[in-house]
C-alpha cells in the first residue's frame, strides 16, 4: 500500500527566515531529501556520521565581506574565488553559518551531468597544422606553449594520447578527486601520473574529450576507417597504419582535473589549472562537458558566477547540452485572462524511459510569490489529486499517493537570494512512477499578470500537453546548459561531421545519431542570455565524433554493458605490453574540446587573446551556411573555423610566430632559441626594444640591417610589450615569454 504523508521541516521557528532565503532551492532540496531518506531507512545500529556527514558549501560572501571573515566566525575555508568560497562543514550546522553576516547566499548538493578526422578538416584544424600563409610565411599551429585543461571523469592518464615521442608524459599536472569532499584531492606531475590509472572503470568521457582537445598519437595501429563521412567512399579495415584520430592542439600541454563531479570539485579543478598556469607564464583553456539544464538561467547561480569569476583568468568553454530534442522548457507570460500554466511531465519513452527523475525548477521574472501544485491528473475523467502544493516561501516533503506507484521528495519555494526572482523547486529523491497509463504527471503554477515564469525539466523527460485543451506542450528553446551562460565564457554547441563509422570486429558500418553532414546536430541544445542573446555561442563537430577511449572501460564490465568492447572500437594501438583503444562518441560534450583545442591554436598565436577577443574572432570568421540559416536559434555565430580565425589574428592581432599589417607593413616575429628574431617591412637600421607591464625597458637592439634578433634569456616569464620605431614607421607587439 502507497503511503503519503506532507510535512513541513523547514519552519519559521526552527530556522530564521533570513538563513532559509539564503540557501538556494537546489541546496534545500539537498538537505531535506537527506533528511527525508534518513528518516525512511535509518536502521537503529546507524552512527552518528551516518546521521550528520560533512559537507562542503559554496558560498557567495554578502557586500564588503571576505573569506577571512568566515574563517574568524571559526569555518574551514577549503577554497576562497574571490566573491565566493567552498566552506566544509556538518550538515545540521549550514542553517546556522547561513544566517552569518558575511553569507550573501549558499548552495551545496550541486552535481553535474555529462554533456578526430573529418572533424578536424570540417573544422579548418588541418589547415592551422599544415601551414596558414600571410604574408608569404607559412605557420604552423599545433598548441605549444598552451595550457589545455580539463574537469572531467574517466581518465586513463597513460593512454599513448598524452605520451610524446620520447616516451614522457605529456600530463604536467593531474589532480584526482575521488569523493565529494576536495580535501581528498590527490595530485600527480608528469614524473608520477605513470602510478595512476584511471579514476573509475565506468566511464572512459575524459579520456575522450581530452584526445579531442589535444591527443597527440600518431604512430601505428589498426583501424577501421570510412573514407567519407557519409561512406561513398567504403569502409577499410586498416592493418598497422598511421593512426589519424589525434586532437587539435597535440602539442599543447596538458593540465588535467577529472573525478567526481560536484560544484566544489569543479571550481577547486579549473582553479588548480588556472594558478598552474599562471605559474609558468602560459595561457590556458579549460574544457567543461558538463552541466545541467536547470538552474535560472541568467548566470547569478552561485556556481555559475564563481565560474564566471574565474574565466577572467582563463578560456573556458562549456558545452551547451545535450536536450535540443527535448520538450524540457515552457516560457509563459501571465495575464489578467491567464495566470496560470499547466503542463504535464512525462518520461523520455525514446530513452526507454517509465519513470521520472530529476527535478522541476520554476522561476518567475520578479520577486511576487507564484503558487506550484504537482498532481496526479486522470486521464479517463480529468479527476486531479495533488501530491504537494505551496503558495507561500518554504519547503515540504511528499512520498507517492493516489496514481502513483513511487516518488518521493521534496518542494521548495521562495525568493533567491542571489537574483531576487521568486523560486519554486521540486527535487525527486526517488523516481516518479504511475500507477498505470491511465494516469498523468500534472504541474500547476499560479502567479499574477505581468509575470514571466519559466519551467525546465532536469532529467530524461518532456513536458506535454498530451492533447488536452489548455495544457503547455513544452519546447527545447531554452534547453541550453544553465552553467554556460555568462560573460567570460564560450557555450558551444554540436553539428554533424560523420554518419558512418567502422569497428574493429566487423566489416559492418554502424550508425549513431545518423545526422546529415554539415546539419545542426537535432541533440544540441540552445537557449538565450539575459540580454537576450542567442546561445550557444558556436557549433563544432560534436556529432560521431572518434578518440581515446579509457583501456579499464572497454575491457571490463561497463564497456561490455554498452556494447563498447574492443571489437566495437574503430582503432587499437599497442602501449607497451597493453592495447590502446580509439572508438565514437556523440554529444556537444565532443563539440566544447574541438572549441577548445581550437582557442589552444589562437593562444599559441597571441597568448594575450581574452574571452571578449575569442568572441570577437569567432563573430568575424565563423561560417554560416543553409544549415545554420535553417535553424537560426540554434547558435550566435555559426561553425567554427580554425584556420580563418588564425589569419584573423595574425593579421590583425599579431603575435609570435606571425605576420601582421601594420599601416601597409609586415612586422615577422619569429621565436627562436634564446630570443626573437624580428623582420620589419623594408625597414633596415630599426630599433628594437622590450618593455614589462610595469613599463621598464627590459632588452634592447637595433637591426644590423633587415633582420633584429633580441635575448630573452635573463627574462622571466610574462607578457611584454616588443616596441619597434624605423625611420618610417613604427609598431608595437604583445609577445609572451614562457
């Protein structure tokens, strides 16, 4: 027999208001689904660790406060980002250090979801590695001298992938994080990354998208190889070739985070990579697959603005999900003659999908309260009976009743202390199932003329009006990935580059998304800014996209329960006594390390490139075409081109390595051992100079002739600006010494 009971156990006398208000919906969810489970399963012999584990917050400090007055108020500060830090402490105390002064507000619980050869030539990679002419000098691109990074899971750190030539490891830095908790964070350096393994035999997704971003092998293996993306030209099985499936950026170096994938670990791993890079003096990109696709989608989340934050310092760039196919939004602005939205939410049948779980995240556009009622809704008669209901701030629990064969969790609503826009959250602890089909999921929300409410599903389900007069269908338009959306970062999004791939076991071709080349993949997710501006960003190939799969993965016992074993590989190289395995993946989590590999490129040409620069090359070189005017919603700037952005920069923007104009003039900056050598125009007798940020004249020459070579070997590392006055123009140029 379903039981059901609704209580309320988050209480004005229990807690003061001021700290509930602070703690974000997702971070309420969190604790009382806790609370709720406990309640259900504690067993008598259960410890008092079992009933009050350590957690870790991400707070955002209240105006004129700091990390060190937390840590005077007597909390663990693991991690301090500037407007926010990661703050350990037991569960039943977060209400308490909520209502600090120095709190503006918290979340916790947050964890996020999972989101090369014709790729790279569609995306104009082969072309910056070959060779781009201006100028009549060809360069080229290959990511030296570039941090690549990522946070990821499912990492085999000594895939040949990431060994260079000589055997080294190309893994400078490696930070693992096995649990929930940052203060079990391991860290390995090129000479130890060989002791390490993978993180988990369960997935092999970092180990791919870091092959994409910058995977370097290409020496021999078998393969089975399409010669064209749709298969006009056959399939070949391929016996010790050149293995063609290495990244874009193969010479770049590597900074890895991978593990488990909660807010705190995240932040912790992209700010490991960002201070190793700053510590040798190189730019860094930062690859982010993941995500989730609720939250408020205007960048004020306390993980996406501490995001935010950190893409000051550093390219970051995020995928844009994976739910473009999915009715996971409704939009509705409420009038005097409608002001409320019904829907109904259903499972993802496509997936194979009978239950629902996740969580349903409703915001208003101002702060007025809305009402939120989820009901069972029978579908014979039209007979609703509500599971739970609110229409005033605060939070209660629900376990399944009538019409419902499971479920269980809890509802949360108020004002966010972060936007200011009202909130409601229903978060599952157990998945929704109906009694029979007989029934239907049914949401209500309730609000006031003038009111905008937006409604996103996070979770293998639709929104559905089920044909019934009066009930929101739903849409994909604001499917986007909530986390990429901010103004330091790049939100990218997926189109096809392959149909057809091989495998190693048969002569066979398969198929995985079966998109059309060159067509905006139908997966790739997409929404809008606040301001309104069209997001993702840019599209790359994200679509049956082949690289490094994780060695643990394909031989154990999840590769063999996605039928993603050694004879479903499409390459195989030996890696000392053991096999290293090339096969497919389809997402926009493939499309981000094309984008990032590819930004990888643009820093080796300037490493002084900032997130507002790599917009505005994107805008200025990126290519549209039928497919991309077909579905105009779908990205800001278009398909990514690597090689048109490379001339970009290095006609207009000019750094090492490369050839500019400059008032009818090529300045030619060459890196060579110990310095530069210069070639200006038809200038002979110029001089040359060096000057530090703080303006002092670090080095100095004057050409013997048309060529000036100037010493940087008693500089340290930084970015210089290179000043050169001839006796008919002159020019100045950031360099960056490394």
């Amino acid at each position: 027999m379903n039981r059901f009971f609704i209580t309320t156990l988050i209480a004005a006398s229990a807690v003061p208001a001021f700290a509930q208000n602070k703690i974000s919906a997702e971070g309420i969810t969190f604790i009382e689904n806790y609370r709720l489970e406990k309640n259900l399963t504690l067993s008598p012999n259960s410890t008092a660790a079992d009933e009050n584990p350590l957690v870790e917050v991400l707070a955002m400090y209240a105006p004129g406060y700091s990390a060190a007055d937390l840590t005077a108020a007597g909390y663990d500060v693991v991690a301090d980002y500037g407007i926010s830090a990661t703050v350990c402490l037991p569960l039943d105390e977060i209400e308490t250090f909520a209502s600090l002064d120095a709190v503006g507000s918290l979340t916790l619980g947050g964890r996020k979801n999972l989101k090369m050869d014709f790729a790279r030539s569609k995306s104009g990679v082969d072309e910056a590695q070959s060779g781009i002419s201006v100028g009549g000098a060809a360069h080229k691109f290959s990511g030296k001298g570039v941090i690549t990074g990522i946070m990821d899971v499912g990492l085999e750190a000594n895939h040949v992938n990431f060994i260079d030539e000589t055997g080294r490891s190309r893994i400078e830095r490696l930070w693992v994080y096995p649990t929930a908790l940052t203060s079990g964070k391991k860290t390995y350096e090129a000479s130890t990354v060989g002791s390490f393994e993978c993180d988990t035999e369960s997935e092999s997704h970092a180990t791919h998208v870091a092959g994409i971003m910058a995977g370097s092998y290409k020496g021999n293996g078998n393969l089975a190889y399409t010669t064209a993306p749709d298969l006009s030209g056959g399939l070949i099985q391929k016996k010790n070739q050149p293995i063609p499936y290495y990244g874009v950026a193969p010479d770049a170096t590597l900074a890895l985070s991978v593990g488990q994938l909660y807010d705190n670990n995240i932040l912790d791993g992209v700010q490991n990579i960002i201070n190793y890079a700053q510590s040798v003096g190189q730019p860094a990109v930062i690859n982010l697959s993941l995500g989730v696709n609720d939250g408020p989608h205007d960048g004020t989340d306390q993980f996406t603005a501490t995001l935010n934050v950190l893409g000051e310092d550093a390219i970051i760039c995020v995928s844009s999900g994976n739910e473009g196919e999915f009715n996971m939004s409704v939009t509705s602005d409420l009038t005097d003659s409608k002001k409320e939205i019904k829907t109904f939410l259903v499972p993802a049948t496509e997936y194979n999908q009978t239950t629902l779980n996740g969580a349903i995240d409703i915001w208003a556009d101002d702060n007025r309260p809305f009402s939120v009622t989820m009901s069972t809704y029978r579908i014979s008669d039209g007979a609703e009976s509500t599971i739970v209901t609110r229409s005033t701030s605060g939070t209660t629990t629900f376990t399944a009743k009538s019409g419902l064969k499971t479920g269980r969790g809890t509802l949360t609503t108020g004002v966010n202390a972060r936007n200011n826009r009202y909130n409601g959250r229903i978060g599952l602890s157990q998945a929704i199932e109906m009694v029979s089909s007989s029934y239907l999921l049914m949401i209500k929300v309730s609000g006031y003329a003038g009111q905008k409410i937006n409604m996103y599903f996070s979770g293998y389900g639709h929104f559905s009006s089920n044909n019934i007069e009066g009930f929101e269908k739903g849409t994909p338009d604001e499917s986007i990935n909530s986390n990429s959306i901010g103004d330091n970062l790049i939100s990218v999004g997926s189109y096809n580059t392959r149909k057809y791939f091989g495998v190693l076991g048969s002569n066979n071709a398969y198929s995985l998304a079966g998109g059309t080349p060159e067509a905006v993949s139908e997966f790739s997710s997409y929404g809008t800014s606040p301001d309104g501006e069209i997001l993702p960003h840019i599209l790359a190939p994200g679509s049956t996209i082949i690289s490094s799969f994780n060695r643990y993965y394909v031989t154990g016992l999840y590769g063999a329960m996605y039928h993603e074993t050694p004879e479903y590989m499409t390459g195989e190289a030996a890696n000392g006594s053991e096999t290293d395995y090339w096969g497919v993946m389809d997402g926009t989590s493939m499309a981000a390390p094309c984008v990032s590999g590819i930004v990888a490129l643009w820093l080796e040409a300037d490493p002084t490139l900032t997130v507002k620069d790599i917009k505005n090359i994107m805008a200025e070189t990126s290519k549209t075409d039928s497919w991309t005017a077909a579905r105009p919603k779908t990205s800001r700037y278009g398909k990514i081109d690597a090689a048109a952005g490379l001339k970009y920069i290095l006609q207009q923007n000019a750094s090492i390595g490369s050839v500019s104009n400059d008032a009818d003039r090529l300045m030619l900056v060459e890196a060579v051992a110990g310095g530069y050598e210069v070639t200006f125009g038809n200038e002979t007798g110029f001089s040359l100079s060096l000057v530090d940020l703080q303006g002092r004249t670090v080095a100095s020459t004057v050409a013997d002739g048309a060529t000036a070579r100037i010493s940087t070997e008693n500089l340290q590392p930084g970015i210089y600006l290179m000043s050169l006055q001839g006796s008919k123009a002159k020019a100045t140029r950031k360099i960056a010494i490394r």
